[in-house]
C-alpha cells in the first residue's frame, strides 16, 4: 500500500469517525457530506476500481441543493466522474427513474436548473438514518435504543420530515420576494438561509427586519401605502386583531385554501392565536412560549426543586444572589415600554387572572371571542396586586441593570453564568445551546411559568405569524401565498431548526426524530401543548393591546423605580387602560 493510499483510508476513516461522533445529531447535510467524501476516497484509493457515475450525480445535486447552489446538466456531468457520452446517458437514467426534475430558467425553457425530486429527498432522508447508524455500529461501537428500535421506523408520529423540495415552476414576483420580519434569532436563520431559499422558490428574496416596536410601525405605515412594499409581513401574534380591524392584513380564506396549510399540525395555542373573530389571518411561523431557564447544575448541586412556583422563586434567587462574587438570582423583562409590559400581563397570568375580563373556560380563559367586546380591564385586582407585589420581590434579587433589560440583555448574563434563572422566549435558547463555551450551555432547565398561590403552571406563548398584507397588488397575491406555504411547512420549519432556530409551531415538527435530537425543548413545548399549559390568553390579541403594553411598561416602570407606590400606579394604569378599552380603532 502506497503511503498516499494509506493517507486517504485514514482520511475515509476520519469522515467515518467524525460522522459517528455526530451522530446523535446528523442530519441529511452530515450524511451527503459524509457519502461525497467516501465516494470521493474510493474513486481515488483504490486501482482498479469503477466509477458510479450516477451516485456522483446524485450527491453532488443533493449538496447543492441543501447549499443553495444552482446546478446545470453540464456540472451534473462534471461530477459524474465519467466521459461526456457516458455521463449524458447516465443522466438520462436517473432522470427516467424520476429522481431528478428540471426547472425553467427562461421563458423558452432551452435553459433550465436541475433539483432533486420529492422521491430522491425522501429517499436520501431514509438513507441518512441508515448510514448513520451503520457509522456507529462500526466506529463508535455502540448503538443506543433511544435512537433506533426494530419497527421504530413503522411508529407514527416518529417519520422524518425531507427537505423543502424546489417549485415547479419559480415564482413569478418583479422585483423579487419581499419580506418584512422581526430582527430575532429564527428570522435570521431564515436570511441565513437566503440563498437555499431562493433556489427553492426560484426567486430572489429581499428581508427587511426591525426591532418588535419599529416592525408594529412600519406595518402600519405599509397598511396607508396604495401598494405594499411587502408580499408577506412577520405579526406578533397580540397584533392580530389590530390589524385585522384595521385592515391591514387580509384574511387568510380570502387569498387561498387554508387546507394546504394542514392547520391540524400547529400547536392548538398558535394557530388559535393567529385568528381574529373566528377566522384565521396569518400562519404561525414561530410558536415560542416564555418559559423559567434555570441553572439545573446549581439547584442539584445545592440541593434546592427546580422553581415551579413564586415562592420557590423567590425563595432560589434569594439562595444564588450573590452580588459581591457577581453572582444574581433572576433576571427577566424589566426595561421601559413594551418589554415590562408583555412581563407584567405574563405575570397576571401567572397569578391567575388575564388583564381583562375573560370568561373563564376550561385551562384557562376564553380568548376566542375578542371581537364579541367590550372588555373591561382588570389591572388593579388582588391578583394583579399580587403580580405587582412579586416583580418589586424580583428587584431585591435581580442584576443591578434590570430596569433597562428588555429581549436579550437578560438571556446575555445568563447565559455567561451570571445569573442562577432568567425568563425568556425558547428563540433566545440559542445564546447558549449553541455555545459551548457559555456556563450555561447544557446545563439549563426549562419550566413552563412559575405560578402564585391562586395559579397554574402556563407557558405563555409569543411569537409571528407570516400574513399577506390587505393592500398586497392582485397579481402578486398567487406567488406570495405560494411563498407563505413554504416557508411555514414542516420541511422548512425543520430546516429552521437543524441551524439553530428553537421555535416549532407544529407537532410533526417537534416530533421528527431529528429535530429532538438538537434541544430538549421540542420535545417540552409539545408536552407542554398536549397538557393545554401553551395558552395565549395571557396576551389577549385585542385591537388596542399595544397601547395597553406600553401603559404598562411606563406606569410599571416608575412603581420598580420607586418613584410611585404600587398601589397608586395600578389604579392609574386601571383608570387609563379603561379610557383606551373604551375608544374605537381607527
């Protein structure tokens, strides 16, 4: 054996290896990657040998395409590793055996793109398992029965999701796919995937995003343009029903077939939290309840429960706060406007009471019904008191910045191992789930909303929908709807999450073996929604909700500062919240 020979076995042994120790969380990228590699090693190592022009093929449309690469029937051919006249025929075989599909790229289809077709993908995604699996067997020398058992592959619920396939035909949009979002780790996931993307709906696509404050303005300033600026917007789901009575958006049944979302595999609490008087406006594109992070290597460590209500709460932030070592017990949204006030209505909730009157119903209160108003608020009872009274607790043990922490400020610390619990979105998660150099990274806890005496353990859920804007131009209505169902399908959430998104609005998706490799928290937040705690009456989409928010945050504000006693700024945030309640939407 030559020593170049010996160099590429121990290289083809290095990708085995690197694939087994990746295993728990290969994906189809890790098993392509890994086949052009050995492919690539045994073509090369071995003499005499024969070449498999149509695997070649294969591999190199399948890295294309999940790299967002353009691929042409002469780079097919380049790749096959055989002369022009065999590649061609070779070509042609895997086209006539229907695992490859062309795609116009002018309007005289003599030029064209190739894609892997739904059979190759879904074939591929099976071999990825396989492959997996025979890579551990022989070089990690151990299999577990968490990820495979006989027959698992027949248990429903348990089928992994293929990749987002190319369109037909590519969308037909001047100027390109238009997208209006929120700056938050999922969405730019999804720019970090602009290109794959744009080779799937065939499309060049153009993502605006702004701050959540900045982002509720610009759409409303898009809604009084004759035209939208955007073929699709990114609404926070208490928006809704503003922008539903304002007009805003456009009804969901009026611009397509709602059955081809599948509205079934949406977690209930998302997809009932995109409606507006019974008829749904947008389509969930990130399901991501708040939840307590809690060190759970400190809590075992020193003996203490994980936090499941207020008191124990207080009770552990008292126990970690250490602010000479710059150590503190819990940090959470506590920053001027919006952001103290989505904490304070979630706070509410964790006492037991929404922020209006809503008739209760069972697991909670009936949110349905929002259009049937008028509501009146309840910011100023015992239970909001009590909410009142747990956050000015919070402070004593909180990090000395907390009155400016709002989204991210408070996940940053603890992230870095500063702080023993913090509130936040599971989009944040990836601040240290991704990062292993972050204290916090595997050793994090997830709870659903520490409860009050008078409580229940809820998740509140947050989140976008992605919504077709009301004054979208009629001839760019099709193409746009045709957007929106790919970038919320299974395939694309799925894709979503395998680069570091931690949002899921669907149960297949939370379900897709793959995808529960990569965080605890697929899994949790459908327990969560089968066991109802995912609930969006927390944050009533009501048409002036957003006044009510930043009420909140302002009046909350200078009680934490101390410059207006607790009771005196409930009953003036009660008296003012009653005055906005009362004045239609314009």
């Amino acid at each position: 054996m030559t020593h170049a020979t010996a160099q590429n076995i121990r290289s083809g042994q290095d990708a085995g290896a690197r694939l087994a120790a990746s295993a728990g969380d290969a994906d189809l990228a890790t098993v392509v990657s890994f086949l052009g590699e050995l492919c690539e090693e045994i073509d090369t190592s071995l003499e005499p040998t024969t070449v498999n022009p149509h695997l070649n093929m294969l591999v190199h449309l399948m890295r294309a395409h999940l790299e967002g690469r353009v691929v042409s029937a002469s780079s097919m051919v380049s790749a096959s590793g055989v002369p022009y006249a065999t590649a061609m025929r070779k070509l042609g075989d895997i086209q006539a055996a229907g695992l490859v599909e062309q795609r116009p790229r002018t309007k005289t289809g003599k030029s064209f793109s190739l894609h892997p077709s739904p059979a190759l993908l879904a074939q591929f995604s099976q071999l990825a398992g396989r492959v997996a699996r025979i890579a551990r067997s022989n070089f990690a020398q151990q299999e577990t029965s968490q990820d495979y058992f006989f027959g698992g592959s027949y248990q429903p619920g348990r089928a992994t999701i293929p990749p987002p396939q190319v369109h037909p035909a590519p969308l037909k949009l001047a100027g390109g796919l238009r997208i209006l979002v929120h700056g938050d780790p999922t969405f730019m996931v999804m720019d970090n995937l602009k290109r794959q993307f744009e080779q799937i709906v065939g499309t060049s696509i153009a993502q605006r995003a702004f701050s959540i404050d900045r982002l509720r303005l610009e759409a409303l300033r898009n809604a009084e343009r004759k035209k939208s600026r955007y073929d699709l917007i990114a609404v926070d789901l208490p928006w809704i029903g503003e922008f539903a009575a304002r007009g805003v958006i456009a009804p969901l049944a009026e611009v397509m077939d709602v059955e081809r979302l599948d509205p079934g595999d949406f977690h209930t609490a998302g997809w009932q939290a995109a409606h507006w008087d019974g008829v749904p406006y947008g389509v969930p594109s990130q399901t991501t309840p708040e939840l307590m992070f809690y060190r759970k290597d400190w809590f075992a460590q020193d003996g203490l429960a994980p936090p499941e209500t207020t008191v124990q709460v207080i009770e552990a932030a008292h126990h970690f706060h250490d602010p000479r070592a710059g150590r503190y017990g819990v940090a959470w949204n506590a920053a001027r406007g919006t952001a103290l006030g989505h904490t304070f209505m979630m706070t509410c909730a964790a006492f037991g009471q929404p922020i209006v009157d809503l008739p209760p119903v069972a697991g909670g209160f009936d949110a349905d019904r929002l259009a049937d108003g008028p509501w009146r608020p309840r910011l100023d009872t015992p239970r909001a008191q009590d909410a009142a009274a747990y956050l000015m607790e919070l402070m004593a043990y909180s990090p000395p910045d907390i009155l400016s922490m709002s989204w991210y400020e408070r996940v940053r610390p603890y992230a870095a191992g500063r702080v023993a619990m913090a509130y936040g979105y599971t989009l944040l998660a990836p601040y240290f789930e991704l990062d292993a150099t972050c204290p916090a990274y595997g050793n994090t806890g997830y709870l659903p909303h520490p409860h009050g005496p008078r409580g229940a353990p809820i998740a509140p859920v947050g989140g976008y929908a992605l919504c077709v804007p009301a004054n979208l131009a009629e001839e760019r209505v099709a193409e746009a709807v045709e957007a929106l169902v790919t970038f919320t399908s299974p395939e694309a959430q799925k894709l979503y999450a395998q680069n570091g998104s931690r949002t899921a609005p669907r149960y297949s998706v939370g379900a897709d073996p793959e995808v529960r490799r990569l965080s605890p928290i697929f899994e949790l937040v459908d327990q969560m929604s089968w066991r109802d705690e995912l609930q969006f009456w927390p944050r009533p989409p009501l048409p002036r909700i957003s006044e009510i928010v930043t009420l909140c945050g302002t009046e909350l504000h200078d009680m934490l500062r101390g410059l207006t006693a607790p009771g005196e700024a409930l009953a003036r945030l009660q008296a003012r919240a009653e005055e906005i309640l009362e004045t239609p939407v314009h």
